[in-house]
C-alpha cells in the first residue's frame, strides 16, 4: 500500500478557516450530522485514496457482481423535529394503560435519578462491553453490583452478569442441567405453573437437542413428580397464576432421582420468601425488570442466572469478577472467559454475546438505591394491596384460588372473565384473563389505592383494608440479603447522582472518544433517535395488552419490518430475536425447519468458515447441527477450492454455509455469488452474518447476492448503542421460502412465522420493542442516500487508515484491487517477533492515549481490527492513527534496545493518576508514561487502574462485591 505523506491532511480544519466560503453542511440534515467526515474532510480522504468521489469508491471496492443497481426505497429523510413530531404521532396512538397483567411483566418506578443518569446518559449507554477492563471499571463495579444483588437474593453462590430474558434464561438453565447432571435422561420436566412464554422457548430449544420436555402439573402440595428418569426440573417461585407453594419436598426429590432443579424466580418477592437457595435449588432465573427498568412492550429487560459454586464454569453468558491491578489495587474483569463462544466456539456453553448490561445496570442501581429495607418496604406493600384485593373479592363471594401469592391474586369468576377484564378496561386498567372462568390481578410498585377500588369494582365487589390471612404459613425468609455498604451508602439523591457521576467518570465511552472496534460497529447513537424509549407511551405498554393499546407501536413495527426487508433484499423480517445470537439461531432453526418440512432430516451439516465469529458456531450446535470448519487461503477469503471439497463430502447431508459478508477479515470477497451458487447446489441454504451490514446498506442486499437468511445487529448498524454489553436487536430476515418459519409467540401475538414456525425465540413477542424507535428514527432521517453515503463514508474512512497506518502496522488483508471493507486488520504480529511488545502492550498503551482499542485477536490472534465507522471525523481519525503511529515509534524503541522489553511506556500502560506521585524507576518518564504526543494535560484521561491480572482472577474466583477491607 502507499504511504500517505500530506501533512496537512492531519488537521484539514486548518487549511478550511476562510468562513467566507459558505459551508456545505444543511443545518436540517440529519445525515450531514450524523456522517462525521464533512466534505473538505471527505475530498482529502478520496484523495488519500486516489478516488474522485464515493460513487468511484463504490465501484473500485464492491465486486460488481453484487452491487445493487438502484437506490433503495425509503422515504424522503425527515429533519430531526420532523422525526421527533412524527414520533409523537405515532406515541399519542398507543395508550399506555395501569398494567396489572402480570405474567413475567410487572409495572416499576425508575428513579428519576436513574433513569436520566442511566437510561438517558450516553456516558453509560453509548460505552461498549468491558473486555478492555482498565478503562470499564465504573460499568464492571456496577454489573458486580447486579451479581452480588442476584446472588444475595437467590440465596445462591454466584451470579452472572445478565441474561437475555427470563424465558431464554431457563432455556439456557435446561442445558446447563444437561450438562451437569448426573442423570442421563434427556427428559426435562416443567411445572405446568410457568409462564406461558418461557415454556415456548424452552420448547424451540430443546427440539433440535432431542430433548423431551415434559409439562407437569405439581400443583398439589403432594403432587408427584412423573414416573421414570429426568435430568431437570423447573419450578417457578411465585407460579404463573400468583402461587407460592412450598417445593422443598419437590426439590428433595428431583435431587434423589439424580436430576438437577432450577426455580425461576421473582427477585422482589424474594425479599419476603424464602429464596431459592434456602430451598435446595441448584439453579435461580428469572428477569430484573421490576427492579425499576420499564414494561417497554415487552423488552429490553436483564434477565438473571445464579448457580451454586460447582457448575460455575458451566455459567452462560459474562460474569464479572475481582482481580488486582499491576499496583495490587483490586479491578474488575470479566471472568472465565474460556467458556464463552468467542474462545470455546461450538464447544461453549451457550452463544450469548451481547445480553442486557444497561438494564442491568438499571437494575441494580435500583437494589443500591432503594437497599434492603426499601426493597423490603415495596414488596410488602405490593403483597398487602394483593391480599386487600383478596380480601375484598372474597368477601364479595368471589373463590380467590390461591391462599399464598405475592402480587398475583387469581380469581375464579365462572363465565365472566371477559366481563370483569372488559369493566377494569373501562376503567383505564388492564387485567388478565385465563380463558373464560379466571382472571389474575397483579399488583406492582405503581398500584394506588384507587386501583386497587377499581379493579375490585370490576369485579362487582367492594374494597375494604381488611388484610388476607391465609391458612398456614408461605415459606419466609429469615436470612439477610445486601448486607454490603454499597447497599447502603447511596440512599440520597445526591449521594446516588454522585455515586453514578463517579462510576461513569472511569470509563471510556463513545461521548470521550472513538471506539475503533472492528466488527462492533460503533458508531454514533443520536440524541433524536433516543428520544421516543422512555416516552411513556412507549415505555409503559405491556406486551401481553390488547393490541390496540399498541397500535402506534405497531405501525411503527411494521414500517421498520418493510424498511429492513427493502435495506436487505429479503422477503420478511421477524424483530423478535434480542441479540444477534437469537437472529443467528432462529435463522438456523428456520433452515432446519425447512430441510424437515422436505423429508431431509438428514441435512445437519453446517459448513463455517474458520474465521467466523464464535457465536456462530455456538448457535449451530443449538440448532442441532454439525459444524464442519471451512478454510481460509493465504489472503484471507474462503478456500473454495477446501469448500468445494467439503461441499461435495457433505452434499448429500449439508443444511447450511454461514458466511459473513463482507468477511470478518475485513474484506469484499468477490466469490460469494460463486459460493452460494456452489452450496445452493448441493441442497444447502446460505445464511449471511448481517453484523457487516454497515458496509452494505444501500450498496448491495444480501437477499439479492445469495443469502437465504441473514441476522441483522441494530445495535450495530442500525444506531441502538451498546449500551456497555447490551441491549440489542437481531432481526432475522429470511427469503420467502423460510418465512412461515420465522418466530411465533404463545399467546398468538406478532405470529411472523405462521404454518410451521419455529416457536418463540425470545419472551416478548416483538423482542426488545421499546428500543425499536431508536433504528427507526435513523433510516426515517437518513434515507435512501443519506444511507448509501454512510455505507461508502465508513468504506473511504476504514481505507483511509488502512492507507496511513500500513507502513506502521502492516495491513493484512485487501481485496484484489487493494481495498478493504469497513475495517481492516493491523497485523502486530511482525512487531511482537522483532521487539517483544504484544498486541495487549500496543492495546492498554492506547488507553493512556485517551483511546479504546480496536478489536483484539479476532478474527486472527495477534492483530488489531479497526472500523471507524461514518461517524467519526477526520480530526478524530486522524488523532487515533497519530496516535497508532507514535506508539509504533515508542514499539521501535523498544525494538532498539532504548528501553528493555519489560520496562517500557508500552508494558507498563496504562498508566494511572497514581503513577505521577511516589517512587519511579522506570526508564522512561512520568511525562512520557501519562501525557504521550497528542494528549493535553487539561483535557487528559486517566484510567483508574494500571494493568489487570486476568488470570489471577480467574483461579481465585470473586465474583460478588469483595469486603469493604479488600480496599485498604
Ligand atoms: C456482533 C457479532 C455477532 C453477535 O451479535 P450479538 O448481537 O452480540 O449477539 C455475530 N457475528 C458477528 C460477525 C458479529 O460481529
């Protein structure tokens, strides 16, 4: 590659001070905003490139054999108040009613504090997931907060970080009692007391895995469990119909049958009940939604696992833990990552990647804020309306069915059911009715006395205080729980915005500087398109409402579903998946629903190529298949020739190819239509990891080029932030002849996939729907072009740095014509041979530079990856790559014998406040460690932690918040 050698490309602002010139930015355009580079910035990178201009770009880097032909049919691009009126319209039809369904779902109070501090604060929603932990301490202390919340409250030994939902939570406890116990029946019994939803994803999930699942009805204080061999049992803790029931007999017993026990679990009840721990379960899901994150129609919300301590390393998903830093100071990291998909690949314990970090944070801020006594205080106020509401309906000569619940009082009302939930409607409250003769009433924090008298006047009854006081005992707790000073030391407001202020100020988020994560796609989350999440009439609905309650939600559902299917080339989109992994297996369980509806069983080989991400693996084990690892050639693309052999070895029996395109390595590869010819060929679907998206949106479809199904991260492209780990959406978009098998849920609602669905793959009909107006807003105020720019934007821009930093770091891979994607890989591995300074030296030196890295070792060990994404500007791009380079001058230093391999600026980064006072004998300077070239004193960054012992952590596993004295 040349060399770029103009100077003043490293600040063009400076060349462009004559403000004579009239500024080509439109003040109304929201793409002028959101694309980073301007057009002075954008003619030096074309020229940087030797390209007239994008179009010229486009053609010299997407194979022609791909690129699509018109521009894309989207509406004109709307203004940002446009944008924001047309939100408004489309809230003031949804009517967010006093929710008291129930049902997993539970109206909340989200502090003010937190919700403007959290959920509305891009120093925590814009942060990515805390692999580089030395500059994520505020968000790990705040996920260790969540686990130690978890664990204290189940009653179990360790928690981890967030689930996806409590639905898929219990789907991931069923394998991981496969996994562990001693039984090896693959029979898994469910209480027929569950939620409806999460007895449909446990069911999509144990099909391809042969696992019978068996709904029982234990309701009975002596019900037994079925005859012959299981290996898991699931309780729910109260039931789906309010019940509490003592199952320590039941537990007891699972346990002498060799079998293992979850309980799914209500976390606010737990501060009255006694926990599952207590009990004997080995296992506690359940979902954190009502610990202040609200309804949102269904999602995001943390769902949670906690286990005792001999299957912790069969933990799913991230879990963090304590370690020390270089200094000794204790630091947070994730823990045990040898089991997750990106290190374990088809062999990990589950394919979560992006889970639930924001609404976990969310979540435990709460458990901080309000402490055990003030948990405490709203459970039993919710269980005393509860019982009120019994009270007065039995009185009124209505059967209240069950003496013990927490919040749920079901009533048996023969016949009337849909009268009662139709009076309480009239009412403003939604209720829930089970068939004709029940209906349940789920009190939650926001129940007020006036509720409670309509609702029992829906009932035809009349209120009265009179507490319930059920015969015999509920199973009560007696032991502590948050007994940690966190719990107790931020009950004010300003101690609580302090102490939020606090955790923030230690992160590197988007709002300091670039991510250049590869892969990750980090680009910017506008303030327009965060507006509308926590509108109420958004954030209020319950998914399990009468639609009409949700009809601007829906339309709004309904417009991006069109818009993603024209952006993809594909003929329907479900929303439901809430990460890319969920896209990822539901697209796979579609195929494999397909190639069963033709007779071909047989079909289970799933061909990846072995640069893959590892989710992909992961999620082709959990769709039942077999995975057969494709090769790659020395210049990265797909071996076809290896393919071709494995296609033909495998022809007969071949389910699918997962490819991802453009590659993980960066690259338009120019034999895709080839490779999807070649597996078509042989009886197999294609499916297209969409994560890459960015680099094709308005220039190519993956509909179009060969895909049968593609997932898509709108956390990715599509604008939702990472928000420190999640949330996140996965559509999975798929052509027509697998769209009956797309997601279906239990109660009938968004049914995208109708004869021959794969059942429901998250909990809430429409997935994470509340953050579905974030993706909207931005293609409503992109559009067609302003779409096609940023695509070809985050192109120039990946190649622009690839131009300036391939003499520092060599680039190691580029299409035919010497370009590449929308990142590229740094190979480091050249530098490491010759000098002794790592990948991770390079990474942490970043740090004290004010900079997060980009993407470590993946796809290939030793290499960074970077992807600047459309939004950065060329000042801010050009200030990583200065900075990349003066770090390759301080690697040569080291490479010249100046300073000794291991006493460097590079092996000792990254530096903290600390290290400017005290000893030094270092044979570099304070000055150089903290304030390298390019970084101000006054506008400095300093991580609060030196360098952190992962694998210290990792043998002496904490991964609940250490004793107070662990700080001394
Ligand atoms: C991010 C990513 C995934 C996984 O997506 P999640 O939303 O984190 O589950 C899969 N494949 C690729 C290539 C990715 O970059």
């Amino acid at each position: 590659m040349a060399p770029i050698d103009h100077p003043q490309l490293a600040h063009p602002a400076a060349a462009h001070t004559d403000f004579s010139r009239s500024s080509p930015l439109d003040p109304e355009s929201f793409a002028d905003r959101h694309i980073g580079v301007d057009e002075p910035g954008l003619a030096a990178v074309l020229e940087a490139l030797d390209q007239r201009d994008l179009d010229a770009l486009e053609l010299a880097v997407v194979p022609a054999g791909i690129r699509f032909g018109r521009p894309l049919d989207l509406p004109e691009p709307a203004t940002e108040t446009q944008t924001l009126t047309e939100l408004r319209t489309l809230a003031a039809k949804n009517r967010p009613m006093v929710q008291m369904m129930g049902l997993g779902y539970h109206d909340t109070i989200t502090p003010g504090v937190i919700k403007r501090n959290v959920l509305e604060n891009p120093a925590w929603y814009t942060a990515y997931t805390p692999y580089q932990p030395e500059i994520s301490q505020g968000r790990l202390e705040a996920l260790l907060n969540f686990q130690t919340a978890v664990s204290d409250l189940t009653g179990l030994d360790i928690a981890n970080a967030s689930m996806l939902d409590e639905a898929t939570a219990a789907a991931e406890a069923m394998t991981l009692m496969r996994r562990t116990a001693r039984s090896k029946s693959n029979r898994f019994v469910v209480d027929a007391d569950t939620l409806p939803q999460t007895i449909a994803v446990i069911r999509t999930r144990a099909e391809p895995l042969d696992i019978e699942v068996v709904v029982s009805d234990l309701s009975a204080p002596d019900s037994p469990l079925p005859v012959g061999d299981f290996f898991g049992l699931l309780l729910s803790y109260p039931g789906a119909s309010g019940a509490v029931r003592d199952q320590q007999a039941l537990i007891a017993e699972a346990h002498s049958r060799e079998a293992k026990v979850a309980v799914a679990a209500d976390l606010l009840a737990l501060t009255l009940l006694r926990p599952p721990g207590e009990i004997g379960a080995d296992i506690a899901v359940g979902s954190t939604q009502r610990l202040g994150v609200p309804l949102g129609f269904g999602g995001p919300h943390a769902g949670y696992m906690a286990v005792r301590t001999d299957v912790q390393r069969q933990l799913p998903g991230r879990l963090v833990g304590v370690s020390h830093d270089a200094a000794g100071n204790p630091a947070y990291r994730l823990a045990l990552q040898t089991r997750e998909q990106h290190i374990r690949r088809e062999k990990a314990t589950s394919n979560i990647c992006t889970a639930q970090v924001l609404l976990a944070v969310i979540a435990s801020m709460y458990t901080v804020y309000h402490g055990p006594e003030g948990l405490t205080k709203i459970a039993q106020k919710i269980h005393l309306q509860a019982g009120q509401v019994a009270s007065a309906l039995e009185a009124g000569g209505i059967t209240v069915e069950h003496a013990h619940f927490f919040d749920t009082v079901r009533a048996l009302v023969p016949g009337r059911a849909r009268a009662v939930v139709a009076a309480a409607r009239q009412a403003g409250i939604n209720l829930w009715a089970d068939g004709e003769d029940a209906v349940q009433v789920s009190v939650s924090e926001k129940t007020t006395a006036e509720h409670l008298r309509l609702v029992v006047e829906s009932f035809g009854a009349e209120t009265t205080d009179a507490p319930w006081v059920p015969e015999g005992d509920a199973p009560t707790r007696t032991s502590q729980f948050l007994t940690h000073p966190v719990f107790h030391e931020h009950r004010s407001e300003t101690a609580m915005l302090r102490y939020l202020r606090r955790l923030s100020d230690m992160d590197l988020a988007l709002d300091r500087s670039m991510i250049p994560l590869g892969s990750c796609t980090m680009k910017l989350n506008a303030t327009t398109e965060m507006e509308a999440v926590t509108w109420p009439e958004f954030a209020g609905l319950h998914p399990y409402a009468p639609l009409e309650d949700a009809t601007g939600m829906l339309e709004l559902v309904d417009q991006l579903e069109k818009w993603l299917v024209e952006i993809t080339g594909y003929a329907a989109v479900s929303l439901q998946p809430n990460a890319g992994s969920q896209g990822e297996l539901s697209g796979l369980l579609a195929i494999r629903a397909y190639h069963r509806s033709r007779g071909d069983e047989h079909r289970t080989i799933c061909l990846i190529p072995a640069s893959a991400h590892g989710t992909n693996a992961a999620s082709a084990v959990m769709a039942g298949m077999k995975v057969v690892v494709v090769g790659t050639d020395d210049g990265g693309n797909i071996d076809m020739a290896d393919l071709g052999a494995k296609v033909a070895q495998h022809a007969d029996n071949l389910a699918a190819i997962m490819v991802t395109y453009p590659s993980t390595h960066g690259v338009f590869e120019d034999t895709i239509t080839d490779l999807a010819a070649l597996v078509h060929g042989a009886g197999g679907q294609v499916y297209v990891d969409g994560a890459n998206l960015n680099a094709l949106v308005g220039v190519a479809r993956p509909g179009e080029f060969g895909g049968d199904v593609s997932h898509l991260n709108l956390h990715k492209t599509f604008c939702i932030p990472h928000g420190g780990g999640g949330p996140g959406v996965g559509p999975v978009a798929v052509a027509a002849h697998l769209a009956p098998f797309l997601p279906s849920h239990p109660l009938g609602l968004n049914d995208t996939g109708t004869f021959g669905s794969i059942g429901a793959i998250s909990a809430a009909p429409w997935g994470s729907a509340s953050i579905l107006p974030i993706s909207w807003a931005y293609i409503r105020m992109m559009g067609a072009d302003g779409l096609r720019r940023a695509t070809l934007t985050a192109i120039a821009s990946a190649n622009y740095i690839a131009r300036r930093l391939d003499e520092h770091f060599p680039v190691l891979y580029t299409s035919a014509t010497g370009f590449v994607a929308h990142e590229c890989i740094l190979d480091l591995r050249p530098m490491t041979a010759t000098t002794g300074v790592t990948v991770d030296d390079v990474a942490k030196r970043l740090a004290d530079y004010g900079f997060h890295a980009p993407t470590m070792s993946f796809p290939v060990a030793g290499t960074l990856m970077v992807e600047p994404t459309e939004s950065e500007d060329l000042a801010e791009i050009n200030r990583f790559c200065d900075a990349m380079i003066a770090i390759k001058g301080e690697v040569d230093k080291v490479g010249s014998g100046v300073w000794p391999v291991t006493d460097n600026p590079l092996r000792g980064a990254p530096h903290t406040a600390e290290s400017l006072a005290g000893e030094w004998d270092h044979p570099y300077t304070r000055a150089e460690a903290v304030f390298p070239p390019g970084v101000v004193p006054a506008r400095k960054y300093f991580p609060p932690v030196a360098r952190i012992d992962g694998a210290f952590g990792d043998r002496n596993l904490v991964c609940s918040c250490p004793p107070i004295e662990a700080y001394a």
